[in-house]
C-alpha cells in the first residue's frame, strides 16, 4: 500500500479493496497466532486443530477489519485482538462440547440397526450415499453452494478457489496468476474463512 494512513486503509479494506485487506491481514495475523499458541497451551488442544483455528482467527480479523468503528476510542490493534480472542475461545468451548457429546454418545459402526436384522450402522451409511437420490440432493446444494461462492469472493480469491478445486498448491496458483507466494497464501486464508462462515450459514 502507497499509504501510511491506517485508517485510510481500513477504510480501503471495508470497501472492498483487496490491496487494503492484503496488507492489514499481513500486518495482523500475528495476532491470530498469539492467541491460538496461548489457547493451545491453555486448553491442552493437539496441533492438528491449528488451521481450523487459524481459519476461525482469519474470520474474525476479516470481521473487525469490517465492523471496526473510527469514532470508538480505541486502537484497530486492540479492537481486532478483542473480536479474534473472543471467536477463537467460542470455537474451542464448540470443540469441546463436541467431543464431550461423542464421548458420552458414541455407537459402534458394527453395531446392527435394529435387534432383528443384519444391517450394521456401517452399511446403511454405504447404502445411504450410493442412493440415486441422495446423489441428487448433493449435486444441487454443490451448485447452489457454487453460485454463492462466486458472490462472496473477491474476483482474485475466486481463481485462487477454482485452481485450489484442481489440486494445485499455492506456489504452482502463483505461477499461473503471476503473483508472489506470500499474496497467495494471503489470499487463500482469506477464501478459508469465507468458506467457514458460509458453512456456518449452512448454504
């Protein structure tokens, strides 16, 4: 960014400038990694959650950076750390109430449907996703999902989308969009926690 202005640029940023949203989530995300390295400690959570909390920090940034109010007194910095730490520790109490439940609930895959049949959990979920119908019912919410995707990305975020959907990785997406490696990875965190909140939504 040609600006030294912060406010300017959070200006920028909430319409839906993507210069302006690149350079506060480079400047920010250190924030994000704070506060899940502290929550990872805190909460005895394994690695293996890191990206789906990055990807909820990620969300978060990209919401103060839009709801963030020029008039309240108080630092974007501050702002930003408060609404990320808040969405981070909702997702992890989430996780947690999620594996309590699985714990308390869980049924074996072998386990018959019903005392006077042969049929195991296992194979009525088999049976479940080879039905026709159900195919169907699948392909249209992908579609459905498709077109509200393209709504919600940013035109750069959506060609990043379509050429991570061919299992490219973010170097060889650089190369073929002739941008740098860090503006990529940038861009495809960006495109995770859009995909979350629409996930969220339940498209």
């Amino acid at each position: 960014m040609e600006t030294n202005n912060e406010y300017e640029i959070i200006y920028l940023a909430q319409e839906a400038n993507e210069a302006a949203q690149e350079f506060l989530v480079e400047k920010y995300n250190y924030i994000i990694k704070i506060i899940i390295n502290k929550c990872l400690l805190n909460h005895n959570l394994i690695i293996n959650e890191y990206s789906e909390l990055y990807a909820e920090g990620m969300y978060a940034l990209l919401q103060a950076i839009l709801n963030y109010n020029f008039n309240q007194r108080v630092k974007f910095s501050t702002f930003a750390y408060l609404v990320i730490d808040r969405r981070i520790k909702k997702y992890i109490a989430k996780l947690q109430s999620k594996s309590n439940y699985l714990i308390n609930s869980s049924c074996s895959l072998d386990k018959l449907m019903f005392d006077n049949n042969k049929v195991s959990v296992m194979d009525a979920i088999k049976d479940l996703k080879n039905d026709p119908y159900t195919k169907m019912i699948n392909l249209e919410k992908v579609q459905i999902s498709s077109s509200i995707i393209k709504k919600t990305l940013s035109k750069l975020e959506y060609e990043v989308y379509l050429l991570m959907l061919k299992g490219y990785d973010y170097n060889k997406i650089a190369n073929i969009l002739s941008k740098n490696t860090k503006q990529i990875d940038n861009t495809i965190q960006r495109i995770k926690a859009k995909l979350k909140a629409l996930k969220a939504l339940e498209i």
